[in-house]
C-alpha cells in the first residue's frame, strides 16, 4: 500500500517524535499523528502528558486521532500487553477504511523493547500494513547525540531509577544533562535514552514544530520516583 497515508504513533516523548521526524525525512506521507491516552500504568505506551501531543499536532500542522486507553485485565505482562494494543488496531482498521488510499503503515518510535514492536508488527500483519522502526537496536548515544544536533528541546517529565533524584524533573535533556546520564550509565546502568522506563519525556520543540509548548508545572516525588503535573500548557 505504497500509495497509501502513513500515521504516527505519537505520544510527544522524544523517540516517537524522532520516528515522525526521521519517517518524512525518508520521504514517507506521515500526514496524522495517532495518541494512545493510557488509563493509569501501562505495559506497552508512553503514559506521561499524553495530553499536550494536540498541542503539538496544531503546532506541527497535522491531524491527530486520539485512542482511549483500554482496560487491561490479564493476569499477566503478555495478555495485558495484548488487551492494551486493542483500542488502537481498532482505531487503525477504521483510519484504513477511511483515509483516501488507506493506510500504508505507521510509525513506531521503539529503541529496544521487543514487548511493543513485536506486538506492534503483529498487528501490522494483521492490519495488511507497514511498520517503520527508524530508531529500533540504534545505539542509544549516537540517538542522543542525533536529538542534540538537531536542536530539540526535551524535557523530563518523570524519572524511576537509581541516581535519578528529584532534581531531573522538568530539567531538560541537554548536553550537559546527556553526559550525566552516560556517567549514570556506568555507575547504575541507567539507559541513556531512558528506554527500560528510567525516565520519560515530552518534546516541547523542535524543527519539526512551528511554535514551541510553553508549560507550567508542578513536581511531585516519593523518595524514590517522581513526576512532573502539567498546571498549563499553550503555544508560544
């Protein structure tokens, strides 16, 4: 379905905006951004500010389609795993139906977590389209190197890892911040990109973007882990 009009699976974090970013540059017709909004935890989406990715799809100059989470009942990782890609293969076999030409694939941004691409492709089989996985078994400090470059802002939005203390919340992920998480690397093995849930982001601009996300905040930490509660939110 070469013809067809590619999506994004969007949650504004930086690796999904990464694949959309990298998705056009390698010419594909990424012309709708697809958020899932997770009710509470979630074993396969990006949970945090899920909210603010219209912000960004008003900023960017796409349409965007938001999914409600589903309920997962499993008893394990698997079959909660499977119950939570429902609602979103649901919503993507209406798209196909829909969109002039169908759908020719979406855009996933996973790096290393073979829970959500196989899960991913599986329903891309089924779907009868593609998945294009820019970012997948990448090295995780060419990629950061790769955000920096390119002149994105990335702010943290939740940390949950050894020599992650309160004070990365809302701090972004520059130069500086990206060596700390390298030496952190080595000393904890925390991931540099965040991938095993050490973190999460929210990219508030970028040269994808036509305006930036201005937010206002509030952090909220346990001992442990903690979050940061979006107050307010608009384009500047």
């Amino acid at each position: 379905m070469e013809d067809g009009q590619w999506v994004s699976l969007f949650s504004g974090g930086k690796d999904s905006v990464a694949a959309f970013v990298m998705a056009r540059e390698a010419g594909l017709a990424v012309d709708r951004l697809v958020t899932v909004h997770p009710e509470g935890d979630s074993y396969l989406y990006h949970v945090p500010a899920t909210r603010l990715a219209e912000l960004a799809a008003t900023s960017i100059g796409v349409e965007l389609t938001a999914v409600p989470g589903g309920t997962s009942t499993g008893h394990d990782s698997s079959e909660r795993g499977d119950e939570e890609l429902e609602p979103l293969e649901e919503t993507l076999e209406a798209l196909d139906e829909e969109v002039a030409g169908g759908l020719a694939g979406v855009t996933v941004g996973a790096i290393e977590s073979e829970f959500q691409a196989t899960r991913i492709a599986d329903m891309c089989r089924r779907l009868g389209i593609d998945m294009y996985a820019p970012l997948w078994r990448r090295d995780p400090v060419e990629l950061g190197e790769w955000f920096l470059d390119r002149g994105f802002t990335i702010k943290i939005v939740a940390v949950a890892a050894a020599g992650l203390d309160e004070s990365w919340l809302g701090r972004t992920l520059d130069r500086e911040a990206f060596a700390e998480l390298q030496a952190l690397n080595e000393q904890y093995g925390v991931h540099v990109l965040g991938e095993g849930g050490e973190f999460e982001t929210l990219v508030t601009e970028g040269p994808h973007m036509n305006q930036p996300i201005e937010i206002e905040y509030t952090t909220h930490w346990d001992g442990t882990r903690g979050h940061v509660e979006i107050e307010s939110a608009r384009l500047g």
